[in-house]
C-alpha cells in the first residue's frame, strides 16, 4: 500500500476508536456463546458518529455536549440525534445508509451461522 493509503487508514481506525470511546462500558454475559448475535445498535451508533466526526459536525451541532467533547454524541433513533440531523446532506445520508446496510448483511450473516451452529440449516 501506499504511504498516502497507509495513513488514511490508520487514521480511520483512530477515529473509529474515539467514536467507540462514546459508547458505555458493558459486563461481558455468561451465557454468550449461546445467545444469537444482538441487533448491531452499537455499530451503527458508532458508524453514525464516525460519519459525523469526519464530517467535522460536531462544531456546528447545536448540542452543546457535541460541542464541548469535540465529537458526536448523537444518534440515529436517539433522543439527541436532533441536534446534527439538520446537518447532514443527501450525500452523507447516502454514505450513512450504505454504511449501514454493510453493518446489518454483517449481523445478518452472523445470525444465519449462528443458527447454523445451534442445529439448524447451514447458511448459504
């Protein structure tokens, strides 16, 4: 790879590690080996605030915990996702949308093989 692709990603992942520092501690289950993978809330809260972070969004959002941390703390379906909605344009949604569509083939598939695992059909 290039330098110039190097750094792009690297720099991905440490904006994808600041987004995910947002996100509440969680107590690992006893019993998840079993469960079947849970809806992906978290990727896509953290694909949301990834998008808005690189869209420098925070800056102009209207909620102040935005502003004052310097990144998003919104969401879709969220109470204070009302603060940057205004500020994305189609383009961006477009970009959330496929983002997010990716996240949720990934839970798909990990739920088919999940399924496939406890004694059902094996995933095509």
């Amino acid at each position: 790879m290039t330098d110039t692709v190097t750094t792009h990603l690297n720099d991905m992942v440490l904006a994808l590690e600041a987004a995910c520092e947002t996100l509440p501690e969680r107590a690992v289950p006893v019993d998840l080996l079993f469960r079947p993978p849970e809806w992906p809330r978290d990727e896509l809260l953290v694909m949301f605030r990834f998008l808005a972070n690189e869209m420098e969004l925070p800056r102009r959002c209207s909620g102040r915990r935005c502003r004052r941390l310097e990144r998003c703390c919104g969401g879709p379906g969220r109470h204070d996702a009302s603060y940057c909605l205004p500020h994305w344009d189609a383009a961006a949604i477009d970009r959330l949308r496929a983002a997010s569509a990716a996240v949720m083939l990934c839970w798909m598939r990990r739920s088919a093989e999940h399924h496939a695992l406890m004694g059902g059909e094996t995933p095509a």
